[in-house]
C-alpha cells in the first residue's frame, strides 16, 4: 500500500471523514476505546463507512507511526449513488446494462472484470459494502485505468442493489454454475443487470432467489469452473452480441 493510499491517527481521520474524503474502509484496534474513538465510530457509522477490527500488529505492518489504533484506506474512486445514477441512464437515451458483483474480494479479479466492462460498454458496476474488495491502487492498476472511467456503485447489500434494479424494470441474470440454462439462450435485449458471484462461493442464495433467470457457461475439461473475471467476460460479451444484432445500441 503507498502512503498516498491511507491516513491514520483517530484525529486525522475524523477531519478526513468531515472533509468528505472518499474512504473506502477503516481498520480499528480491537483494544481501541475512549471518546475519541467513539467520535470516529459514530462518524464512520454515520458516513456508512466500512469499519473492521484488527489486532493492532495488523496496522502496525502498514505504519509504524503514531497510528493511535487507526487506520482509514482511502478509495481511489468515487462512488455512484446507484439511486441517482439509474434515472440518469434512462434520461440519456440508453438502454442500461450494469454488472452486480456479489462477494468479489480478489482485487485482480476485480480489476480484470472492470477492465472488461468497460470495453463492452457496461454502464456501472455494483458492489456491496461488507464482503466486497476495496478499490484501491491495485485496482486501478489491474483494471488499466477503466475504473476511472466505468461508475461504480457500493451499495448496503447486493440484496438491496438487486432488488432495488427489478423494482426498475431490470432483468435480473444471475450466471451459476448450477443452472441449466446455456447462457446463450435467454435474451439480454432489455435493460439488464448481470450478476457474478463470489470467486468460491458463487452468488449467495438470497441472491439468487431474486434473479429472473439463471444461467451457466458451458464446461466441456477436467477443472469444471472459470475464473470469475473470464467468466463475466464471456457473459458481458453476449450481451453486447446480442444488442448488436438487434441492431441495439451498446453505448
């Protein structure tokens, strides 16, 4: 991590947050108590700002400075609020395509998909608060730059996200290894949101009852499963063949 990438100090971090920063996570000492601290977490709380307890040796291998207990990541992006950026897309004429990215923590997963998605035109990618990768350098550098064009939405829970697209008139395509249907076969003509589970897990099983349908790539070797990012990359691009032609606009 570069030292541009965070702050720490409890004090630091407090104006950070009232400074509107954009801080992607905060690492607290799990001995850490008193008012300031409480200051931080209620603010953090208020802000909707992830916050974890660590053993102190974790933030001490990132500083040895007076850290006070307390480390914030800043994000190397800023987020979309996915409420304001929905009627934005329709307002502009387009017919809206977003990738929901339930539980990708592998930063170069991460990275590699939005490099792709960007490519294809997707118009925002969706990631919850808790349980999600933080975008941060490495992102950036593994997307080669596309996360600082492509928005990205962080939103309480993928749960929320998902529901919150179909109440919008978004088909819903969930891509599992467990359905039946080729991912070929359904269309993808309408607005739609693509959702990709996590790299070992799949898409959770909330999740999953919310998509209007289910689909899986076929798998003809041994391994019996894609890479995540290779795995997006091959549904994103059906979308796109499919608005093609249709002769759709893809952007």
């Amino acid at each position: 991590m570069e030292r541009s990438d965070y702050i720490y100090g409890l004090r630091a971090i407090i104006e950070a947050i009232e400074a509107g920063k954009e801080i992607d996570k905060i690492f607290l000492a799990k001995d850490l108590h008193g008012d300031l601290a409480q200051e931080l977490i209620d603010k953090a709380r208020k802000a909707r700002i992830v916050m974890q307890r660590v053993p102190p040796e974790r933030i001490n291998r990132v500083t040895r400075k007076n850290h006070q207990g307390a480390l914030a990541m800043l994000s190397a992006i800023t987020y979309h609020n996915l409420g304001h950026l929905l009627p934005e897309l329709y307002e502009a004429g387009l017919l809206p395509f977003v990738v929901v990215l339930d539980g990708i923590t592998d930063v170069r997963n991460f990275g590699a998909i939005a490099r792709t998605a960007e490519c294809a035109g997707v118009d925002a990618l969706i990631i919850p608060e808790h349980g999600s990768v933080s975008v941060g350098g490495d992102a950036i550098k593994t997307s080669a730059g596309a996360l600082h064009h492509i928005p990205v939405c962080r939103e309480r829970s993928t749960l929320s996200a998902v529901r919150f697209l179909k109440d919008n008139g978004y088909k819903i395509v969930g891509v599992s290894e467990k359905a039946d249907i080729n991912y070929t076969m359904t269309s993808y003509t309408d607005p739609v949101a693509l959702v990709m589970g996590a790299e070992d897990t799949g898409i959770s099983p909330e999740v999953l009852k919310q998509c209007d349908v289910l689909v899986s790539i076929p798998m003809f070797g041994r391994i019996g499963s894609l890479n995540v990012s290779v795995a997006s990359g091959i549904a994103m691009y059906e979308v796109v063949r499919q608005r093609l032609a249709a002769n759709l606009e893809v952007i």
